[in-house]
C-alpha cells in the first residue's frame, strides 16, 4: 500500500475547512483537487474517511485515526525552518466553527476570535448563536458553548464559569406598577424572557419557580431583545447579570430572594481538540471568559440549581 503525503495534507485541510472548497481555498488549489484526493487515499486504503454530514465533512472511524497520522506530517512540517517570524506565526490556519449562546458569544466568543485572528492571519472562523442542548453524537461545530453539560462519552467538556440569572427592571415600570416586596408581589407583574414554547434547554426552564403564580410571559428568542423589552418597562426580565450591566439605569427587583445560578460548558470532539487552531481558539475563550466574568461583582444570594 502506498498512500500520497499530499492525499494526507489534503484530508487535513478537509477536517480543518470541513468542505472541499475551504480545504481548497487554504491549500491553493482547486475544489476538484482536493476531492481526487481524498478518493485516491480512501482507494489506497480500502475505507470510507469521510461522511457527510450538517456543517460539512465529518470523519469516519478510520478517518480518525488515519488524521493521526496526517497531524504527525503536519506538525513536522510545521517545525521546519521558516524564512522569517511572520512566517512562523502564521503556521496556524483552518476554519473554526464556534456554536454559543447569544451573549456569551458576543461578549466573550466574539473578542475571543479576534484575538486568535489577530495572532494567526491564517485562522478564519464562524460563529453561530444557538440555545440548545449539544446533540448526543456532538455538535456540528468544532467547538460548543451552552448552559447544560453535555453527556455524550465522545466529547470533551470543560467547565468554563458558573452566572447569574436574576430580576430587573426599568425605573419608570416600577413607577407605575410598584416594587415587588416578597415573591408573592411578582404574581402581579410580567416576567419578560425566552419564548416558553421555544425553549428547548431545561436549564432555563426558571419562570415558574420564580412567578409562581404569573400572568403571561412576555417572550423573545433573543436576550437582547428581552434586554431592550425590559428596559423600555414591558415588564420585569429574568437576565443574566453579566448582561444587566451593561444596563446600568435597571433596577435589580428581589436581590435576595431570587436569583440563579447556571454554567456555562465548553465542549468539543476530541479529534477536533487535536487540531492546533481549535485548541487556540479554546483557549482564547476560557482567557477571555476570565477577564469578563472575573470584573462581575459577587452573586447577590443565588440559589444553585
């Protein structure tokens, strides 16, 4: 059996690009190339290594362990001399795709892959706002934030930081309706949040145990949205601290009373964390969601979940 290093790089730069026309674009080739590639080393093997599938290319078993090998070829191939330092510091290169929640990629994933980008020309990324579970096989992303840890024995997770969920509201909407006192007051007032019929993480399920006995919600897929709801007085929002303030002007309605707190996972395939530009990218977030989080003042009697 004889397999072409080319056919390898080539399989590389697909798991990195996730389709052919990205490992194309990186490679300087076209996208026609890269797929007689990737035939030719599945013919010297005798085995599928790649599958389709949502977001792109996805390694078979075999493919995983014939990327491997393609990494060893890549990383001595990336120790050899360069002619000047810009040359070695744009060695890393690939797609990374990053799925995360709405804020938190905006505050932290955002910033994050910026600062990869700005050490590593060669690194390009996506980042998608998503509030779900992690599917059971994985995401489709190469890296997954979101508030439920992930069970699935083929990831990777990491904890990353635990927030605060707790009750604000703008001045001129308690003006008019009055300051709750006690949980039972909150019975007469909106909670503004997620859309309960969209809600597909269970960890977010909070407004019944915090308006017992509630009107209608008031809801948005977008916190954001809820956000801008809630300072425009529509109702009282159930935000995350860490987004409330950059909302100074709100006021936090039943500090000691009710709050929650949740999590925040970083998980990945491991293959996927093999990869040189992914593990950047990981460890720029976890970087980045020390320096927000760790500005936030202390959670005002949260109850843990």
């Amino acid at each position: 059996m004889t397999v072409d290093p080319g056919d390898l790089t080539a399989l590389l730069a697909v798991v990195r690009g996730r389709t052919f026309t990205a490992a194309a674009t990186s490679l300087g080739v076209n996208h026609t190339t890269v797929a007689r590639r990737i035939r030719s080393l599945e013919q010297a093997l005798g085995e599928r290594l790649l599958v389709a599938a949502p977001g792109g290319w996805e390694l078979t078993a075999t493919g995983r362990e014939v990327l491997a090998t393609a990494e060893a070829i890549q990383t001595a191939l990336d120790h050899l001399p360069h002619g000047s330092s810009r040359a070695s510091r744009q060695q890393l290169r690939g797609l990374v795709r990053v799925n995360s929640t709405e804020v938190f990629g905006i505050k932290v994933v955002a910033p994050a892959l910026t600062t990869v980008r700005r050490e590593h020309p060669g690194i390009s990324f996506e980042l998608a706002s998503v509030t779900r579970p992690t599917p059971a096989y994985g995401a489709a992303a190469d890296l997954d934030v979101g508030v439920t840890r992930p069970s699935s024995p083929r990831l990777q997770v990491k904890r990353l930081v635990d927030y605060e969920l707790a009750l604000f509201a703008a001045p001129s909407y308690l003006a008019e309706n009055g300051e709750p006192s006690s949980l039972a007051d909150l019975a007469q007032h909106n909670p503004v949040y997620y859309v309960e019929s969209m809600l597909q993480v269970a960890d977010l399920d909070l407004v019944d145990r915090l308006f017992p006995r509630r009107a209608e919600v008031l809801g948005a897929t977008s916190v954001l949205a809820q956000l801008e709801m809630t300072r425009r007085g529509a109702g009282i929002g159930l935000l995350p601290v860490f987004l409330a303030v950059d909302a100074p002007e709100l006021v936090r309605v039943l500090p000691h009373a009710t709050s929650a707190s949740l999590t925040f996972w970083l998980s990945a395939r491991t293959e996927n964390l093999r990869r040189a530009e992914v593990a950047a990218v990981a460890a720029s977030i976890e970087a980045q969601c020390h320096r927000v989080f760790g500005s936030l003042p202390a959670p005002a009697g949260a109850t843990r979940r």
